[in-house]
C-alpha cells in the first residue's frame, strides 16, 4: 500500500480518537502532524505527539488531512481546508459545514464509498447519529426500499466535545457534594436530566441537529424522496455512546427474520436481539464504548403497519460515528486510488 503522510486538525475528543484508530487499524501512515490552534504535547495511548500551530503551509506533503470538527461549530477546514486541498492532500472533514454542498460526497464507506470517486478534493464525515441510522437503514434500503423513517435520538455528552464530558462529571461532584451544579456548555444542567434540545431551533421548532438526520439520511442513502420525521434529538447524562429509536417504513413486508438475516450479513453491524439471554437482549451505551460496531436491538414488527419495522440501535459516537469512519475513509481513498497526484 505504500505510505501516507496523515495530518489531523484538532486534539479534543475527536482528534484524540483519531490518532487512537490510526494506530488501532494500522493505517499505512508514513509520518503523522498533529495540528491545533496552539503548540503543545499531548499523549495519547502512551504515545507523545507535537502539537503544531495550524498555518497554511502545514500542509505541505500532507497527502491526507483528518479534521476533527466539532458539531455545531465552524470548523478549522473552513479557514484551511482550500490550503490543504491546493497542496495536494485530501480533505477529510467531520465537521458540519461542507457536508451538504452538492459537490462534497457525504460518506459513509460502507454504505456509499462509491460516492468519493469523483471528490474534489473535500470528502464530508456525517454527523455522528446519521452515521449509525444510515448503517441500519442501508440493508433495509437495498432489499425493500425505505419510504419513511421515524426517529428519536438519545445522544451523549462527548457528542459536544471534551468539555461537556468534564461539564458533566463536574456537576456530578457538586450535586454529590450538595452544591448547585454550575453549567456552560449546555443550556441545562445535564447531570441527572434529559435535555430535548441539541443545535439552535429552526421556524418550525425543529433543531439543527434534527434536521441534519433529515438531509444526510437522504443524500447518504441517494434517494431524496425518503420521508424522515426527527421526533427529537435528546442529549442524555452518559459519556460516550449515541443510542437511536427508530421505526421505519418499507415498500413491502420485512419479518423480523428478514431483517436480523439482512444485518448480520452487512459490516459494521451487531444484532442484539436475544430477550431469553439478558446480555445480548438488547444494546446499551456501555457495551457500544470503544467499539466500531453499530449494534441492533429490540426489533419488532409495528402493531399499525405491516409494512414497518421498529428498532433500537447504539454506536460509540466518538468512534464510528466520527474518527474511525474518517479514517474507513482514508483506507477507502487508498484502496481506491483516490488520493490525488502531486
């Protein structure tokens, strides 16, 4: 496979995680820069990387640039993203600014790889809750079309950045401690609560991070006519793990056979659907942590629609619903010779 010089942007939750999976899956990285707004070491899984200032001519020699964007944020690759791309490299970006542009593939390798072959340059990571919806929808998609999806979202803090994992373990201690929690990055204190809100409301009271469920399902899954309902995007007192209630609605009876079969024979995917062995019953955040895998669970056939299945699902938001399917990304750009010449 040869080597490639990788530069990741961004060192909070995301970015450390990206340097985690980059050693985890052994990607064929022949150096490694690590860029940020300010100079500094960190170390991560016993390993000590240099920190560089970000400037334009980082990127020189880069032939892959991961940017660990934070969702709801302008990301670094607004401001360096046309730098790295003119010097050669491919842009990965996890961030939420490019990713509906109609001339930036929106990837997930599993379920659309296909869709980076004719990038210019700039491939956009899905928001981390579309990730994990779209690797349970696809197979479905494929064998019987999805003509409506209806979902609720219970999303954890580190979905907000290493800050709002500190947030919450720090209200924790004061309310352990009797003291009134303080909170900044949430509009509520989350220990302890559920807060149904995640991104700023639109005119019709849906949030942006709803709505990204809406559109991203749609172009990931290639079909725009996919009617999709996001009942609410809940942010929930758990640190890593994004879990998902959804019903969908096919063009033709599924049994519950059908699906299980369908899943257990797409990648990426784990069914926990056993309710006479309570380990493996169903998925909950805690078992999804440090893990690739979306796992599926709690499946039943709806009680109104014969033609709609209802289901449970959790994937680890840091991972597969960010920094590993950016570096599946990086793997795929390779495998496919998509890596631009210099």
């Amino acid at each position: 496979m040869g080597s490639y010089n990788v530069a990741v942007v961004g060192v909070g939750a995301v970015g450390e995680e990206m340097l985690k999976v980059i050693e985890e899956r052994h990607f064929p990285a022949g150096k490694v820069r690590v860029l940020a707004r300010t100079p500094r070491t960190i170390t991560v899984n016993n390993k000590q990387y240099e920190v560089e200032a970000t400037t334009p001519e980082s990127f020189e020699g880069v032939d892959i640039a991961l940017f660990a964007g934070t969702e709801g944020e302008k990301g670094a690759a607004v401001r360096f993203a046309d730098e790295a791309i003119s010097r050669g490299a491919v842009v990965i970006d996890n961030g939420a600014d490019f990713r509906m542009r109609a001339d930036v593939p929106l990837v997930v390798p599993e379920v659309n790889a296909a869709a980076m072959d004719d990038h210019n340059g700039l491939i956009a990571n899905p928001n981390c809750s579309t990730a994990q919806l779209v690797i349970a929808l696809k197979p479905l998609h494929d064998a019987a079309r999805v003509k409506r999806v209806i979902i609720s979202t219970y999303q954890a803090v580190s979905g907000a950045g290493s800050a709002a994992v500190t947030e919450l373990a720090d209200q924790n201690k004061e309310i352990a401690a009797g003291n009134a929690a303080q909170n900044k990055i949430f509009p509520l204190q989350i220990a302890y609560n559920v807060i149904p809100q995640i991104g700023g409301f639109d005119s019709e009271g849906y949030t942006s991070e709803e709505m990204k469920l809406v559109h991203e399902t749609r172009k990931i899954l290639g079909d725009q006519e996919i009617l999709v309902t996001p009942v609410v995007a809940a942010r929930v007192p758990v640190n890593t793990g994004h879990s998902e209630a959804i019903y969908v609605e096919l063009d033709r009876p599924v049994s519950v056979d059908e699906a299980l079969a369908l899943w257990n024979d797409f990648p990426g995917v784990a069914v926990w659907n056993d309710s006479e062995n309570p380990k493996r019953a169903y998925p909950t955040p805690l078992e999804a942590a440090g893990s690739d895998t979306t796992y599926i669970g709690r499946v039943r056939k709806d009680l109104s629609n014969p033609n709609a299945l209802v289901f449970w699902i959790v994937s680890d938001n840091l991972r597969k619903g960010a920094a590993t399917n950016a570096v599946q990304i990086a793997e795929a750009l390779v495998s496919r010779n998509l890596l631009r010449k210099k």
